[in-house]
C-alpha cells in the first residue's frame, strides 16, 4: 500500500515499503503545508524539470539534510552533484534505476526546461506504483506507459495554460487506465485555475472504472 500526501501545486510525498519519495518538493510554493525544516525521512527526491515551481531546489535541501538520493534526467542531476548533493542518479528518458528496491523510470514529457529536457517519472514499488508526468501536455506514449507499467496512482495536471486543461487530462486517463487518478497543477495561481469536480465528472463519464481522489495541500490517500 502506498501512502500518498498532497503537498500542493505539483508536489507529493509518497511512502511505501518503509520508503519515503518526494516528487518536485515546492516547498516554498504558496499552497506546500510544510516547508524543508519539516522534512525528518527522505531516501529519494525526484524532480521533473527545473522550473522554480516544481522545487529545485528545494530538492537540494532536502538532500542534503536527509542523503537521499536526487535523481533527474543527467544535464540536471549532474549540476545538483556540483552544488553539493552526494548521491545522485543521472538517468537518461526511457532508463530506470534499482534504489534499494524502489525503480525509479525516467520517461519523457512535452513541455519546456531550462537543463537537460523535461520529464516524468514511474515509480515502482513492491506494494505499488505511481506515475508523476511532471508538467505535460497529453501525448499518445502515455497509453503505452499504462500497458507497460499498469500504475495503480497517477498524478496529472489539469491547469491548462502551462499544461494539460481538464478534458486533455481525462484523455490521458483514459490512456493510462490506472486504477486512481489524482488532479494536481491548478489553482495555485490566477492562471491555472481549474475545477477538479468538473475533470472528475468526466474521468467517471468516460472511464468509470477509474477512481478520482480529489486531496487537499495536507491530505493523504492510501492506495
């Protein structure tokens, strides 16, 4: 069982195994409920791209109060190896890494950087698997991410402006057919402003089979 906690914007922490992942920690952000000084456990901090929203730094931070291990797409991991982080993964679109029994999958995204290239992430425990995509537009690969991987959770962005909008988000559900669906990237700004009852009518329209958990920055979910 995963353990699942929205921190807010793009940002997650899940827990499962006896493992403690984070994904793109904004902690700084406007909607994050703790901030690094509240981190205690981490054994992995992911981060998609190196937007400030989606918590760079930050993830440096807490990788160097807790050894977890950073991992990002190479050009990204290699610059937070030469601002101090010691353990680090430097994985490339398409590559995985065994992390003391969590595999961590890199695997791409449409959207824009300013290292390296954008990405997602597939992470697999033995009690479960989730599937962050980062920021992204809907694209059809993310069908065969379903058929390869069969994530139990994936996160998707429903802001539009930057990323996918509500109805692009429930396509890409319908591709990755994963057994819950969790809204995330909306609302934190005037921007991005969505209403995640409305991706949920349509998820439970057009795939009912999928459950949709709306969290707020604080809440958890188990799967």
């Amino acid at each position: 069982m995963m353990k699942i906690t929205y921190l807010g914007h793009a940002s997650f922490k899940v827990e499962a195994d006896g493992k403690t992942v984070y994904v793109d920690p904004w902690l700084n952000g406007p909607t994050s409920p703790i901030k690094v000084k509240d981190v205690g456990k981490a054994d992995i901090v992911l981060v998609t791209h190196d937007h400030g929203d989606h918590g760079y730094s930050e993830a440096l931070e807490i990788c160097k109060k807790t050894g977890a291990y950073f991992v990002a797409i190479n050009e990204l991991a290699i610059q937070a190896r030469e601002q101090g982080v010691k353990n680090i993964h430097t994985l490339n679109i398409g590559g995985s890494v065994d992390i003391d029994g969590v595999i961590v999958t890199l695997v791409q995204a449409f959207h824009s950087c300013g290292v390296g290239a954008p990405t997602g992430f597939i992470v697999r425990f033995s009690s479960g698997t989730f599937y962050h995509p980062g920021d992204t537009g809907v694209f059809a690969s993310m069908k065969l991410f379903g058929q390869l991987y069969k994530p139990d959770v994936a996160f998707l962005p429903i802001g539009s402006y930057y990323v996918m909008d509500v109805r692009q988000a429930a396509v890409a559900t319908e591709l990755i057919k994963p057994r819950v669906v969790i809204p995330m990237h909306y609302d934190t700004f005037p921007v991005i402003q969505a209403d995640p009852a409305e991706f949920k009518r349509l998820v439970n329209k057009q795939i009912p089979e999928v459950k949709v958990e709306i969290i707020k920055p604080g809440e958890s979910v188990e799967v």
